[in-house]
C-alpha cells in the first residue's frame, strides 16, 4: 500500500513538473507607431503553443504603461492567448503622481480620435503577429484603460470582446449600431471615482443600444480594486481607493470564462 501511495505521490510530481517545462511563457518590448508617435508595448506568449490562438490587448491604467499592465499580459499568455500590453501615451511614459497621471490621460480622453488611433496601431500590430488568429481579438482595461477598451467596443471596433475592470463609464461614448464585441464590466459599489448615477446611465445607453453587456459590482470594493499596489497609492497620495483579493480573483475568473466563450464562436 505504501509503496503504490508513494508512486501515485511521484507521478503527480512528475506530471507537474512537466506541465511547467512544457509552458514557457516569453515576454519582449516591441515598437509599433501612428503618425510620427513611438508606442511601446509588451508582447508576451507561451511558445509551447502550436499554431495561431486568439489575441488580447491590455489597457493600462492611468499611470501609463507599467509592470502591472505587463503582469496581466503574462497571466493571458500563460492561459494560451497572446496578449500585447499597449501604450497609449506614446514614449511608454509613465506618471508618478496623480498630477501627471490625470494630465495624461485627460490628454487622451479630450481628443479621443487619438486615443481610437494609438488603440487601432496596437491592434493592427497584433493582428500581423504569425502567432494570432487576427479573428479572435479581445481586450481588457483598467481604470483608464477600462474606460478606452469600452469606448473602443462601442465605436464598433473589430474586437470579440472587452473586460473593463473599475474602468471609467462615462465616456461619452456613442454606443453604435455595428458594435461587435460583448461587453464585461466589473466595478466596487463603494468607488468614489465612478458613483452610481455614472453607473445607472451606462447601463441605460448599453440597453438602448442593444450591447450584448453584463456588469459586475462587488458591494463595499472601492476603486483600483485589482491593483495590490493600490493601498500603497491609497497612502502616499490619500487616494480613495483599495486592493481587493477576493474581487480581484472573481473577476479574473469570470474573465477567463469570458474569453473562452467569446473565443469559441
């Protein structure tokens, strides 16, 4: 009996030792352009992989393209997907204090055609990978990223699906008749930054429009909820926001879910 006990112990090892020599998850800096603005982004794939797979974007938050974007970059690749953190400030500059983070992504927000632009470059970017099906393109976002990948969906981008997460919903975005990707919206109920009468009206403008969306909110969770660093924010800049684990971990689930479904079809 023990003898078996111990061989049945000894395999396991073995088989998961293998599943992780087999998975080999790579990440490079990569350069893409519009107009004359450098964007630099962050490639990452599995390169056990065999064959073309479906692709995702990731959307930084309003710090601008950092080693957070690059970590959920990571966690897509490592389930299958090639995923490319992109930059939507140009330079891959990144702010260090709210100041500078909120001047850059107002920059963005108040000329959205070049937002839409720096989003369409990383996309045509990596729809030409030789390693993605440049039919299965998703995207995720956080904070302001969240707010980009939804305004990008309602704009009828060739996307087969956005994740926003904590994202901004008031974007005046107009939600038009060829919008083709569904929509997966996750925020706290206790977010200072997007109160509840922001919520109510995206909800309204997505059912008049007929988006295939559902929303998620998390009761008591406040802003930057995925984030781990956000307590650390929260401190040094008095911000009105907080890590949340057991949110986090459920809306990278039902994420997960999300894209296999959408990616399936």
């Amino acid at each position: 009996m023990m003898i078996r006990m111990w061989f049945a112990v000894c395999l396991v090892i073995i088989l998961c030792v293998a599943s992780t020599a087999s998975a080999k998850v790579t990440g490079r800096e990569v350069e893409y352009k519009t107009g004359d603005t450098v964007l630099k982004g962050y490639l990452t794939q599995d390169s056990a992989v065999k064959g073309k797979r479906p692709a995702v974007l990731v959307v930084h938050e309003w710090w601008g393209h950092t080693e957070y974007a690059r970590k959920r970059a990571r966690m897509l690749a490592e389930q299958g997907y090639v995923a490319l953190a992109v930059d939507m400030y140009g330079d891959g500059k990144t702010a260090q204090h709210p100041d500078d983070a909120g001047k850059f992504a107002g920059e963005v927000m108040k000329n959205m055609a070049v937002g839409e632009a720096r989003f369409n470059a990383a996309l045509d970017f990596i729809k030409q990978q030789p390693t993605v099906d440049p039919e299965r393109i998703a995207a995720i976002g956080y904070c302001f990223g969240g707010g980009i990948v939804l305004h990008m969906a309602l704009s009828g981008a060739d996307l087969k699906g956005v994740a926003s997460f904590h994202g901004i919903l008031a974007m005046n975005s107009p939600a038009t008749d060829g919008v083709k990707a569904k929509v997966l919206v996750f925020n706290g109920e206790a977010d200072k930054m997007i109160p509840p009468e922001q919520v109510a009206a995206f909800k309204e403008k997505m059912a008049k429009a007929g988006v295939s969306f559902r929303y998620v909110g998390y009761p008591g969770v406040m802003h930057s909820f995925t984030n781990p660093d956000a307590d650390a924010f929260a401190v040094k800049f008095k911000l009105p926001m907080a890590y949340d684990k057991k949110a986090d971990k459920d809306s990278w689930a039902q994420t997960t879910k999300f894209f296999k479904e959408i990616f399936s079809k």
